[in-house]
C-alpha cells in the first residue's frame, strides 16, 4: 500500500518566529508520538521563508514544499520564483493551478499546465489543484471542470504525468470549514483516477490528495476512501496539534 502524503499549505501566513515555533513543534510530536514512516509530510511555505525552513526541516523528514512557481525558466518576469531558483533550496513539492492564484491571478489551464512542467524538469514535483466553484457545483459541472483542468496538466506532460501529485480542492470548501463528504470527494477521485488510467499504466502509483477544510474532526474518515491517498491542509496546518492528528490519521 502507498504511504499517504499529508502536504500543509501556510498559504500567506507566518513569520521568522511562528514559523520556528510551529516546526518546533511538530518535529516533536513527529519523534516522539508518531510513526511518520508511514505518511509522508510536507509543508509548502511562502518564498521568503523557503531558506528559513530548508534548516529548520534539514533531518526531520518534513519535506519542503513551495505555493508556486513561475511558468518562465528565467528572464525578465518581476516577482517570480523559477524552478532552478525553487531547487536550490531542496524544495521537493510546488503547488500549481491552486484556486487562489487561478481566481486572484487569472491563471489558466495552459499556464497551470506549463507551471508543471518546469516543476518536473527541474526535477520537483508538482502538486497539481483542481476543484470547482460553488456554482459549478451547484449546476452539476465538478466532473467536467476537474476533467479539464486535469486534460489540459496531461497533455503538456505526456509520459511524466504519473510523477505529479493531484490535489482535488473543492473551491467551496476552501477555508470554508465545509468540507466535501468522503462520498462525493471518492466520487471525484474516481473519476480523476480514471482519467489518469487512460494516460498511463502508473495511475495507482498517483497521489491524489483532497483539500478542503480537512481537520483534526473529519481527517480519518476522508482519508478512509479508497482514492484519497492524502490531504492539502489549509488552516489546519498552521496549528501543531491539528497537523499533527491529520498525519496520525493519515499514518493508520
Ligand atoms: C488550501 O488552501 O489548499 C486548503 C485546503 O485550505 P483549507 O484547509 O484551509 O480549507
């Protein structure tokens, strides 16, 4: 049985000293009360504090994670953050296509897709979101939003594609304290692992994680389901204790 991931995202959160107390923290609880072998972990911090983090994570199998990266390899991009430039501080997970920075930053399915593919040229892995909004939900249209968005992620990046992390983040349920069900969130992994079948014979080997006001309360039986390999945790990943029972759940 593959071993779960449980992926936090502080999203634009922290600081120099919460961020030393938080993993503090959870190193602890990792060592002492937990058997992390059997979940993976990994937590994707804002760019400024990837250095701070690389030392203070250095040993303690957390992974480091970034929220994003740029769909350029380097050159005249403002405010951007490359591949190469992610890679030279150990980061082994970046998040692309979050909800976020598709609404906030009018990101589209293409540049998601191309955002992927640096990741996994410079040898990253991408954890790739896709999720629908309230009224597409509403009018019945998850499948064929999370299809697309996945289409397009596939397409760019042929036989890789059983190298990236897909994370099914219903936009709704994003720091909403809403979750989906573990019924309707199986029912859309169902369908992306499908898809993902279509595409390669290594479709098992994909993590497909759900985000979505996962916490401490609702973790176990999410990741009961037989197609939700793991959690991208929002809120809950700022709180030691919270992240801690997620793992725990995740490491069952
Ligand atoms: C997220 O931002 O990816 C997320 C899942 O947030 P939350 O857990 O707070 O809903």
């Amino acid at each position: 049985m593959k071993q779960k991931l449980i992926a936090g995202n502080w999203k634009m959160n922290g600081g120099l000293a919460a961020n030393k107390a938080l993993l503090h923290e959870l190193q602890q609880g990792l060592a002492h009360a937990l058997d992390s072998k059997h979940a993976q972990v990994a937590m994707c911090v804002p760019a400024v504090y990837l250095s701070q983090v690389q030392q203070l994570v250095m040993g303690s199998g957390i992974n480091l994670g970034a929220q994003d990266v740029s769909m350029h390899e380097h050159g005249a991009y403002t405010g951007e953050t490359s591949a190469s430039m992610l890679k030279d501080f150990a980061v082994r997970y970046v998040i692309v296509g979050h909800s976020e920075r598709r609404q906030n930053h009018g990101e589209t399915d293409v540049q998601v897709a191309l955002k992927a593919q640096r990741a996994l040229s410079a040898g990253m892995t991408p954890i790739v979101c896709v999720g629908e909004t309230l009224s597409e939900h509403e009018s019945g249209h998850t499948e064929d939003v999370v299809k697309r968005q996945l289409a397009a992620v596939i397409h760019a990046n042929g036989h890789c594609i059983s190298e990236i992390v897909v994370a099914y983040e219903p936009v709704w349920a994003i720091g909403t304290g809403k979750n989906a069900t573990p019924n309707q969130a199986q029912e859309v992994h169902a369908v992306l692992r499908a898809q993902l079948k279509a595409a390669t014979s290594q479709a098992e080997r994909v993590h497909i994680l759900y985000g979505g006001s996962m916490n401490a309360a609702n973790a176990a039986e999410l990741l009961s389901q037989p197609d939700i390999d793991g959690g991208l945790i929002g809120g809950a990943s700022l709180k030691s204790a919270d992240f801690l029972c997620i793992i725990a759940a995740a490491a069952r």
